[in-house]
C-alpha cells in the first residue's frame, strides 16, 4: 500500500481497508479461476488459452463498470497484477461464467472486508489501546506470535483485555511473555500437521540488512521488506505510527520533504522505524537525532539512489548522539547483528514483582518434550 505523501493516518487507514478489500478480491478470482482450470482439465483434458494480457486488460475494465464499489474497482486497476487479474476474469467469462452475476458478489465481499478492517482501526483509536502495540514490541521478540498477534481480527479484543488485566492490577508484561512460548508451542504443533517443514531459513531482506542498520533491533528472520504492509505488522509498528513517524521525519527536513518522502518510501525504512519506535520507547529524544540530517548533508550525494542514501543516514544519526559527526561506517557488515538474527529469539524476561512467589513452570499439552530452545534477547 502506498503511503499518502503528508502522512494523514486517516487517509492511510482508509487506504489500508481498501488495500485489505482488494485483497479478499483476489483471493476469490484466483480460487474462482482455480475451479475453472480444474474443470477445464477433467472434461477436456487441457486448459483453453487466456486472452493476450492487453487485450484481456482492456476488455475487463469495462466489466468492472458498476458491478465493484468504485474504491475498490479503482485500486483494482492500479495494482501491478491488474494484467493477470483481467486473465482471469476474461477466461471466466469465456467459459460461461456470468460476470454480471459473479462480481457484484465479490463487491459484497470486499464491502465486507474493507468495513471489518476500518472497524477494527476505528476501535482500536476509541478506545485507545494503542499503547499495547509497543507493549507487545518491547515484551515479546520479532516472530510468528507477535505477527500472529497484530493480524488477528480479534486484536482489538485482545487490546481491550490487556487493558482490563492492566487496570486491576495484574502485570500484562508477565502474562505476554508466558503466552510467547504457549503460542511457540501452538505454532510448531500446527505447523507439524500442515507438513510446513523446519522453521525457514534466514530471508534474503534480513541477510542483506545486516549490518549497523539493524544492530540492537529485534527483527525477524523471515523479514519480508517487498511487502510493505507485512513488514511494518512484522516489526510491530502500526499504520498510525509509521504516518507519525513519517511526519517527524518531514518535519526535520524543512524544504526538502520531497527527499523524505523518497526516504519513506524505500525499501528498507520498516528497519529505521522500528529503531525509531524502540528509541522511543527507551525514552530518547528522536527528533534531537533526526535535526542531524540538515547538519550534515552528505546524503546528497554518492552512491545509490537518494532516498536510499538518505535512510543511511538516518540510520547512522539515530544509533549516534545528537549532534555528533557522521561516522562514515554506513554500509559495514555486523556481525554481532548476524549473529543475532534469529526466530528462536526468546521474550523479554520480566522479573516478577516483589515478594511473589516463582511460578512452576507448567509443561503445555500441546508441546512435545524436549530440551528448551534457549534463545537470546537482544
């Protein structure tokens, strides 16, 4: 999803639900086409052709005319998939499906879905659990629980009780960290019945982000930067917060929020907002940081494109205190943040308040025995 260029959270919002609607649509037309390849397959023995994609572009705007709301149509037509979605919706109709009759009802879908997401935004904001995000980003590492978490329909639910432990006194921090590894062991349970295999091997994202840019972050090792909407869910950092943090960055570059937006809008910036987002959460002064990148402009010029130097050096100003000279050490391979990428990372240790007794640790039923895969925070 793209980022609207003065970082209005309620613009983005609108934007993501619309984006999550254009989704559902998708998924229907591929297993729609599924079906008709399948069937094609049994009677005849083969698959009939597909229209040539211009041709099938063309043709499918028209039937979209009327029969998809028209936010949703209009997100259509602007994906990069536009040309084989038309396939497929032109080999439907020539196998006798009647479109005037399927997409109305995938419109009713995509209603459905974009109004279920901007709910979901709109709770979350009334009733201000925002805050538990960052909970969630502080207390438990990068991985499969806390993504599972954030994407959840139930997370605003999820929110709501956290808040109502919080209220009465019980320590939320404690409760998260216990159900990580409750939730590790629901992950591999599952994941051994679907056959998915061993935990995955080390994205290429997450190789190539090794390095100062990520030292002291707790990142994922499957870190997907080629989609932007996951990542930021992967990191823990919300589509209010990535606008918010857009904005600071525009802020500390008077008369040239043209180069900032180029910088939010490169490939790697999920990395330099969650650094943002733990500086934050340690208290530290971002915008005293970001006042660097008008001190020192090297970024202008150099290698690579502008946005890409720019998110370099905001990188190297946020890891140095304010007002201090470049390092010059932007693109040097950590090994310490190698070493540290890991999905077996464990949560935060929470010590527990004074004078209460050490739980027992308890053995779910739902975990094989086993030596405990002792994994370091960072």
């Amino acid at each position: 999803m793209s980022t609207p260029t003065q970082g209005d959270p309620f613009a983005e919002a609108a934007g993501e639900a619309v984006e999550t609607a254009v989704m559902s649509v998708r998924l229907v037309m591929a297993i729609a086409d599924a079906v008709r390849r399948q069937q094609q397959r049994r009677k005849k023995g083969a698959e009939e052709e597909i229209p040539p994609a211009d041709e099938a572009a063309r043709n499918a705007k028209e039937e979209l005319k009327d029969l998809l709301p028209a936010d949703v149509s209009a997100a259509l037509l602007k994906g990069a998939d536009w040309p084989q979605l038309a396939q497929q919706m032109m080999a439907l109709k020539a196998a006798g499906v009647d479109l005037e009759q399927l997409l109305p009802r995938i419109g009713e879908i995509a209603v459905s879905v974009r109004d279920q997401v901007a709910a979901n935004q709109e709770r979350i904001a009334a009733e201000g659990n925002g805050q538990w995000e960052r909970m969630l980003r502080e207390t438990l590492p990068a991985g499969p629980v806390r993504e599972a978490i954030l994407s959840s329909p139930t997370w605003p639910d999820i929110a709501a009780t956290m808040g109502r432990l919080d209220e009465r006194g019980v320590d939320v921090r404690q409760i998260l960290a216990a159900a990580h590894d409750e939730g590790l062991g629901v992950d591999q349970a599952v994941a051994k019945v679907l056959a998915a295999g061993e935990a995955p091997t080390t994205s290429r994202d997450a190789l190539l982000s090794w390095g100062p840019m990520t030292e002291g972050l707790d990142l994922p090792k499957d870190l997907d930067l080629s989609d932007r909407e996951r990542a930021l869910r992967q990191v823990a950092i919300s589509p209010q917060e990535n606008a918010r943090f857009h904005r600071m960055v525009r802020e500390a570059m008077p008369g040239r929020e043209r180069d900032a937006d180029l910088m939010v809008a490169a490939r790697q910036w999920p990395v330099v907002a969650s650094r943002m987002a733990k500086m934050e959460s340690a208290g530290q002064p971002v915008k005293d940081h970001l006042a660097g990148l008008m001190k020192d402009t090297s970024w202008e010029t150099g290698q690579g494109s502008l946005g890409t130097r720019l998110l370099q050096a905001t990188s190297d100003t946020l890891r140095r205190p304010p007002g201090t000279a470049g390092t010059g050490s932007r693109s040097v391979v950590s090994t310490a943040a190698a070493r540290a990428q890991s999905s077996t990372v464990g949560p935060t240790k929470v010590q527990p308040p004074k004078g209460a007794a050490p739980a027992a640790a308890g053995v779910a039923a739902h975990r094989e025995a086993g030596p405990a895969n002792q994994g370091r925070t960072r």
